[in-house]
C-alpha cells in the first residue's frame, strides 16, 4: 500500500527529507481506508521535490519547428489525468505533424526488465553472502566497492557502484550491515560512511 504525497509548498528547492508530522498525517488519512493500517510498520519513506513551475496548471505545449512536445508542470494529479494528458499529448502532435496511430490494446506487450541487480555477470557476487536482499548484493561487492583502485567513500558511492540500499526497502533492512562491511573494509567510521559529524 502505497499513501501520499504530501504536497508541502516550499521554498528551499534542496529540501527532499520527510517529516513526522507528514508521515502521521498521511497514516491518519491512510487509517480511514484501511482501519487495518495501524498494525503495519512502514516500509520506506520516499521524499524529493515536484517538478512544479510559476504556473498553476499544467503546461502541454508544442513546438513544430523542433518536433518537441512539453508536457510539464504535472504535480500531484498526474497519476489520475495521465489518460486525459495522453490524448491532449496526441492532439498536440497532430498540430506540429506528427501522428500517433492508436493501437489495439491486444497488441501491446508489457514491458519486461530484468531487475537491476540481475542484468549483467557479477564476479564478486560467487561465494558472497547476500547483505542487500533487493538487490541481491553480497559482502564481497560492498568490500569491493569500499577497496577498489577509486574506491566508493559514502553511502551515496556505495549504491550507485554495488545497487546495494537501492531496492524496495531503501536500506530499511540492510543499512546497518553495510555501513558495518564498508566501515569494516575500508577502516573509516560508520559515522563518517553514514554522512554524520
């Protein structure tokens, strides 16, 4: 179950965390669907900032001379109107000469991706014990991360380099463990590995 967004208008465009009181307002209102909701712990908490603009509506425009077709603006209502902006974005085509044939949905395929942390030969993961179960990352990746030639020195160098705290859970059961093996392999702090003074 997925509840939110908040949608908190501020100014500081480098604010992306959370709050509490943001948070228990969202599983009051979650609480009146799913009385239910009470007795589940939360699984991850997802922050960042919208992509809204001085406007106070969408802004879908067309440009015929660049082939380009803008569609920006969409805030919280994007989810609920993107059927309705999917047919504004086919007029706005056909305006700049570009057409977009409808096809029968039984036509479709649905998409299919390997999950990250399985698309391609990970040579440090034989013989590893798994750390980061969404990602099915191992010791051996975080300790070859933490040592290689130009080694991952934060939490932030260490997902982009092993995916490790990128799964479902977003470190919500795997931080300890790997800030314990990068402070471990590299001989720094956990506190310095977690960002803290």
């Amino acid at each position: 179950l997925m509840l939110g967004p908040t949608a908190d208008d501020i100014a500081d465009r480098g604010a992306t965390g959370s709050t509490r009181a943001g948070i228990d307002a969202l599983l009051a209102k979650g609480r009146r669907i799913l009385p239910a909701l009470l007795d589940e712990e939360v699984t991850a908490v997802y922050a960042g900032l919208r992509a809204a603009t001085e406007h106070s509506d969408y802004q879908l425009s067309a440009d015929a001379a660049s082939r380009y077709v803008c569609l920006g603006g969409i805030r919280s209502t994007g989810l609920t109107s993107s059927m309705a902006v999917a047919e504004e974005t086919i007029t706005l085509l056909a305006t700049i000469g570009l057409r977009a044939a409808m096809r029968d949905p039984d036509d479709l395929r649905a998409a299919r991706l390997t999950p990250l942390g399985e698309a391609g030969d990970r040579p440090y993961q034989r013989d590893g014990i798994v750390v980061c179960h969404c990602e099915r990352v191992t010791a051996n990746e975080i300790a070859a991360a933490v040592t290689a030639i130009i080694p991952a020195h934060d939490i932030d160098g260490l997902r982009r380099r092993t995916r490790a705290l990128a799964g479902r859970c977003q470190g919500f059961y795997c931080a300890a463990e790997v800030c314990a093996l990068a402070s471990a392999a590299s001989g720094r702090s956990i506190g310095e590995w977690m960002g803290l003074p």
